[in-house]
C-alpha cells in the first residue's frame, strides 16, 4: 500500500492485494470490536445496556406522564424516545468522530477504507440494538403490525447514518474549538423536548389554538422521521399533512452531508497526525 503525504492531503492506493484485503478484514474487526469495548467498559451486563438504554427511558416518561396524569399514547412515546436517543447519539459519535481515527491502530499502518468500513458496521449494529427492542415491544404489547415494526427499524438506520456522517463535518471543527461540543450536546437536550419525540406533534397545539409550536418543527428533520414511523405503526401521525417537499430536501441534504463526512475521514485523519 502506497501512501502520498503532502501539507495539503492525505491519500493511499486503491488496489490491494488480496494479503492486504484480508488484513484490512482483521484490522476491522478488532477496530469495531474496540468500539464496543470502549461503550460498555467495565458494566457487568455489557452490551445489554445499550439495548436497555431506550427501553429504560421511554418507561421512565411513561412513568412519569401516568402520574401527572398527561395525555400519552404509549406507543408514540416509546417510537418517539427511541428515535431521538438514535439521533443523539449518532449525532455526537459523528461530531466526536476524528478522535476514532486511528481506531487503536497507529493511523499509518491502516487504510482510510477500514475504519470507513469499521464505523459504518459499529453504527448499523448499535442501531439496531437500541431499536430492537422498542420494535419488539410495540409489536408483542402495543398490537403494531409487522411491517410497523420493521418500517421503524429501517428508518432508526437512516436516522442514524444521516445525523452521524452530516455531525462528521463539524468533527474538525469540534476538535480545534471543543466548546462546539457543549453546545451541540445543550442544543441536543433542548431539542429532545422541543422535537415531537415524547409526543406525536398532533398534540403540538396548545389551548389556546396556537400553532407556532407546531410550526416550528415543520423544519425540525426529525419531525419526518418520526411521524413517519408512527405513521407505519398505525398510531396517530400527521405525516401526510407534511409538507413532503421539505421532507425531500432534508433527506437530500443530510444524504449529501454524510457522503461528504464519510469522504472526509482520510483528510481527516491527515489533519490529526503529527506528520500534518
């Protein structure tokens, strides 16, 4: 494998031979297996955490909305929860990302397309574990047809993969002025109540008729995906009074986003070794 340096970039050969394919397929595995290890450290129930995670949270509101006696439809609650957790994380590991370049590997002696390979398995997989669950749930207690459930699965995927490789652009960024982070992360909290994630946004008009909170999250990409999945679950959903259009152009943004995140992990990588 070649690699070109120069003060500008960063670049390396695209023909492998098949001795450094199947190396490429060993360093991916340890790097994604160190992933993992680093979420679950020393938890005696391990990765059993990361599938508890939503579930915890989402019976701790529905805990909480019973007692206040608030209107809640538990199966709205556990999408919306589940959701905004995936967005949330993902988010913050893409803004985070550039610390995971070198994936305990020293950064010249692994291709760029390993750990490309090791991050897009680590999110589809931690996914899928956070989501599992609630998809079960609501299927088993809640009577939400199959296809719901796996509608909900898939659009936890995009929700994740979007939000993470379109957070990679500010990953740079985030490292050179590390108060970004906190500011992502508040902004994160506060959107987690202004989103219709504890609530589905047919509820988003208040007494007296107003509908400017309503309004405000026509722009709020994740409004679209979860009232989608609710939509697909059967529960009550205004996706169809969306406006698809802006639907159209948050998917196409966010998609050209996190191509460019995913592209930018080579430079990236450059950018962070002291050969730079």
């Amino acid at each position: 494998m070649e690699r070109v340096l120069s003060r500008q970039k960063f670049t390396e050969s695209v023909a492998p031979t098949e001795s450094d394919k199947r190396k490429d397929r060993i360093r991916s595995t340890f790097i994604l297996r160190n992933r993992f290890r680093g979420i679950i450290g020393n938890k005696r129930l391990g990765y059993i955490w990361i599938f508890l995670d939503p579930i915890i949270f989402s019976l701790v509101y529905l805990f909480v909305f019973t007692v206040i006696r608030a209107r809640v439809k538990p199966v709205s609650l556990f999408i919306g929860i589940t959701l905004y957790r995936i967005l949330s994380e993902s988010s913050k590991s893409g803004l985070s990302s550039i610390k995971d370049h070198t994936g305990g590997i020293l950064c010249e002696r692994v291709r760029t397309r390993v750990l490309v390979d090791s991050s897009v398995k680590f999110r589809f997989v931690d996914i899928l574990t956070r989501s599992i669950g609630t998809s079960t749930i609501i299927v088993l207690f809640f009577d939400v047809p199959l296809i719901g459930a796996i509608g909900f699965l898939a659009i936890a995927q995009v929700t994740g993969f979007l939000f993470e490789g379109a957070m990679m652009n500010l990953s740079r960024t985030a490292k050179r002025i590390p108060d970004i982070t906190n500011v992502v992360n508040h902004f994160l909290m506060l959107m987690f109540y202004a989103s219709p994630a504890l609530y589905g946004m047919s509820e988003l008009i208040d007494y007296t008729g107003s509908t400017l909170h309503y309004r405000i999250n026509e722009f709020n990409p994740f409004s679209y995906f979860v009232e989608l999945s609710r939509y697909l679950a059967g529960v009550e959903s205004v996706f169809l009074d969306l406006d698809l259009r802006i639907f159209g152009f948050f998917i196409g943004a966010l998609t050209l986003l996190t191509y460019r995140g995913y592209r930018r992990i080579g430079d990236d990588r450059w950018e962070m070794t002291s050969w730079s």
